[in-house]
C-alpha cells in the first residue's frame, strides 16, 4: 500500500499478518469490519480472486466479483458473489457497481 500511494485513501488496512487464517477463510474480512466498526451485514467487498469470494460469502458480507481470470467467473463461487462482473475488468463498471451499492442502501432493513 505505502509503494502505490494508496493507504491514505483507507481508514483500516488488514493482512493476513494480523489474523490467524488467511483466505478463504474469513477472518481478514471479519477483522477489517471489526476495525470499522461495521457489522459484516452491512459490508461490500470487491473481490477478484475465487478465495476472496468464498472468503466474503462465508463473513456474511456481500460481493462484487470482478475476476482476475476470465475462465474462473463459469467457477459456483464467483457465481454466488451478489454482483458478477464476468469478463472481469474487461466488463466493470464502477457507476453500475456504485448503483447496486446505493441500491442496498436504500433497501436495508433495521436489522443489518
């Protein structure tokens, strides 16, 4: 994160350092909430591996899916992520995952 500059634009950065199991376990994700504040109900993750997918489903969060191998999208996993861009980068769109994003929002219930 220091090399490209971007851990400034994150509130919390969690490894695989910092928890006992690394994916798919999902303990890096729980952990990250954790440090949020956030119930695992009410998180997003981007995902581009199959591990991190899997990961997601089992913390309970939701997930876009954007896979880093083309071949791996057909896979049941990708297929359970809640929002499957299935040509990965080659299909994403952040104002449509953006708008999936708000539209959960607008349709949480009490008690997310």
């Amino acid at each position: 994160m220091e090399q490209t500059q971007l851990s400034d634009f994150f509130k919390v950065i969690v490894s695989t350092e910092d928890v006992a199991r690394g994916k798919p376990h999902p303990d890096v994700l729980i952990e990250a909430a954790r440090r949020l504040g956030a119930r695992p109900s009410t998180c997003v993750v981007v995902e581009d591996a199959l591990y991190g997918v899997v990961a997601a489903r089992r913390a309970g969060m939701r997930c876009i899916a954007v896979p880093s191998l083309a071949d791996q999208a057909l896979l049941p996993e990708f297929a359970a992520a809640d929002l499957l861009f299935p040509r990965g980068i080659a299909d994403f769109k952040a104002d449509t995952a953006f708008t999936w994003i708000e539209r959960l929002g607008s349709h949480a219930s009490a008690t997310d």
